[in-house]
C-alpha cells in the first residue's frame, strides 16, 4: 500500500515561512526540528533551503 501524502501537500511556500526557517537556523535548531515547527516534511524543508540558498547546518555554539 502506498504512502499517504501529507496534508500539506502542494501547499505554496509563503515568505513568512521562509523567514521563520531562517530564524530557525540563526537559532541553532536543526533540520529535524525546524521541520516539525514548520510543519513540512524533511525533503520539503531540505528543497526549500536549496531553492533559496538557506544553509541548513548547525555551527558550533561557543562558550
């Protein structure tokens, strides 16, 4: 049986989206956290970040 889509799916990515997810990282969460707050799936996020050139990786925070 195949797999459910989400119900998200092909829901049009708003600018508001895309600032919280820059935020997001700013903040130190990763992937998988930013997209469950997002509520898009980890391939949605990851082509999102793509697309508008948002590096997804977590740096270093110091002491």
């Amino acid at each position: 049986m195949a797999k459910k889509n989400p119900s998200n799916h092909g829901k049009v990515i708003t600018k508001k989206e895309i600032a919280d997810i820059k935020r997001l990282v700013k903040e130190g969460n990763n992937s998988t956290k930013i997209a469950k707050q997002v509520g898009r799936t980890l391939g949605s996020l990851r082509k999102l970040a793509f697309d508008n050139e948002i590096s997804l990786r977590v740096k270093k925070k110091t002491k």
